[in-house]
C-alpha cells in the first residue's frame, strides 16, 4: 500500500475578508503563489489568462465570483440584487467561452438565487454562498468517483499518457485524469505516468509534471511530438485526458493536440479514455461541430515562452486552445456515475440517472 496523497486546494474563498484565494498557475513551476482577489475584475482576469484553468476549477472560481459581485451589492429589494447578480454573472460568463463547467457553475448559482425569490438580501447572499461551497464539495466527491471508477479498468505499473492538465489543481481535489494516479498511488498501483508538455501553454510541463513530482509519482515528462515513440515502444497501456465540454454523440473537447494523441492511441491498439464530470457533459450540443473553439492571442506561440521572438515579426499565427476527439476515437468516457461506451447517445443519458 501507498500512503495518503497530500493535495494542493487551488481555489477558495476566504469569505470574512471577502476574497477569493487562487493558485497562480501562470508561475508554475518556479513560483508557488496564491493570489487574493476582491475585484470581479480581476476574478474575470483570473480565469481569461489562464491563472485559474481547468473546467472545475473554472466552475468553482465562478461560483464563487458571482457571490462575492453579488454580496457588495448595496442592493435591498430582490429586483435591485438579481439585477446586480445578473451582471455580475454575465460579466463572469465572458471571459472563457469553451469550458462548460463556466457556464453550468452561473446557471447553478442563478438557480439558487431564483428559488430564494422574497427573501431578505442578506439570506439571498448567504444562499449563494452555501450553493457555491456546494459545487466545490461536489466536485471533490466526483473527482474521488471519477478516481474509483477509472482504477478499475487499470492495472498497477501500467504507463499512463496524459495531455494537459487535469489534475488536483484543474478541480477541487485528485483531478479527473489524474484522479486514478493518486488514487493508484495510495494503494501501491505504482504507475508510471507519462506527461505531454501540451503545447504552446505548457500545461503538462509545468503543471501536470510538477503535481505528479509533488505527490511522490513516477512521471515523465515529454514533448508532444514524442507520444508516438513511448506508445511504439510499448510504455503505454492506456490514455486518459480531461475534457472542457462532452457533446451528446460523444465528442469530446480537449486542450489542443488532444486529437491527435487519439488518433495516436487508435494506432498502436492503446485504449484513449475521456475522464468527464457530468458538469461538462453537454446533451443540448449535438456535436463537437457544435462546439465554439477559443482563438487565442498570438504572443502564446511567438514570444511568450522566450527571452525573445521565436518567430519573425508579424507572421500570422492560429491559436485555437482546444480541439475536438471524435467520438470513434474514445475508448470509453468515465464520469462520477461509471463508465459510458459507445453508442454515447445512448449511455451519456444514462449517466444522468
């Protein structure tokens, strides 16, 4: 047996000083910085440049976000608060358009505002708060679901390829692809995780790869353009990836470069499986057609990395954040409620009940 897995808690709020507690994922690896946000401004800030990311951890930080736009709010009556709410909501709701979570966490919130409808300000507020601490304790039991779920389709000393990030600090404890590493890694599974460096952002490099070495994990790291020859030489048994939105048909969005690990892992016979909150999975979406895909500054490909330009000035660029697998591409998607397999427009519903 292994021993208990010590994780970072990269979102909270600090509600007596009226303050929302982020770990800057910007500064990983080489800082370790928590940043105290009042502002809506700078929460909306916060989850544009990526300082909090990952689709739960994005949810939880919105949640939070709208409580504390909502309880500066001067407002007395319920019109006069819900329209405050309101704005602050939508405020929030611009600043990432892929990643569901965003989008359900506000509605979520909205929700619970409604039902409180003819109550005092001060109780509406201290609902909302209530709501939010309840999406953060949902999303760890559903992660430590996601955990079990996946741990029992693997095998110990099994290499594991991830891209991206999806760990302990994308959610709000163990991750969702991550979950079954430190899960395994407290029951002794010992395995040996290969991590993508997910470019242009980096996020496996400086994030995956220095949670994974936090926790005392056997990981690799390796650029993209490796994941070909470590799955060639027989040092992947299976593939798990998060994912920012789920389509009905089982179309998965995922950091980009995600696709092409799928197509990878069809190849040489690896088994690529999805690891996916029901929070992100979309059933009014049809498709990954239907899937709007954020374009991104250009800098993140050119400079942002380097002491100077890596590229020449003014060369046109193409950032989209994230990519679509096609669902023939997926092994099987693991949510909190089990494993869903093909045809996905049949088992996702299912998930639900």
């Amino acid at each position: 047996m292994g021993k208990p897995v010590d994780v970072i808690q990269s979102v909270r709020l600090d509600d007596e000083n009226n303050t929302l507690i982020l770990l800057d994922q910007t500064v990983l690896p080489n800082e370790k910085n928590f940043l105290h946000l009042k502002e809506l401004k700078d929460i909306w800030g916060a989850i544009y440049h990526l300082k909090v990311r990952g689709a739960p951890a994005i949810g939880i930080a919105a949640a939070y976000g709208v409580y504390l736009g909502t309880k500066q709010s001067a407002a007395e009556s319920y019109e006069e608060l819900y329209l405050d709410f309101k704005k602050a909501k939508e405020y929030l709701a611009s600043s990432r358009p892929t990643a569901v979570n965003l989008f359900w966490a506000l509605d979520r919130m909205e929700a619970r505002f409604q039902k409180e409808e003819g109550k005092a300000a001060a109780e509406i507020k201290q609902a909302l708060k209530e709501e939010a601490e309840k999406i953060r304790a949902e999303d760890e039991k559903v992660c430590e679901s996601i955990g079990q779920h996946a741990l029992s389709i693997l095998e110990p000393g099994w290499g594991i390829l991830t891209h991206c990030n999806a760990g302990t600090i994308a959610t709000a404890k163990y991750g969702t692809a991550l979950a079954p590493i430190y899960l395994g890694q407290e029951k002794g599974y010992d395995f040996k995780v290969y991590a993508d460096e997910t470019r242009p952002l980096l996020q496996g490099a400086r994030l995956t790869a220095w949670e994974l070495e936090e926790a005392g994990v056997d990981v690799t790291l390796i650029c993209d353009n490796m994941a070909s020859i470590v799955m060639k030489e027989g040092k992947i048994q299976a593939v798990l990836v998060g994912c920012d939105r789920v389509a009905a048909n089982g179309d998965a969005a995922n950091k980009i470069g995600t696709s092409g690990v799928a197509i990878l892992a069809k190849h040489y016979n690896i088994p690529f499986y999805v690891c996916a909150p029901l929070s992100t999975v979309d059933l009014a979406c049809k498709t990954g057609d239907d899937i709007h895909i954020e374009l991104r500054d250009s800098e993140e490909i050119t400079s942002k990395w380097y002491e100077k330009p890596m590229a020449p000035d003014g060369v046109k660029t193409y950032n989209p954040a994230f990519d679509v697998t096609d669902n023939e591409l997926i092994t099987g998607i693991i949510t909190e409620n089990g494993i869903a397999y093909a045809p996905y427009t049949e088992s996702l519903p299912k998930m639900f009940k």
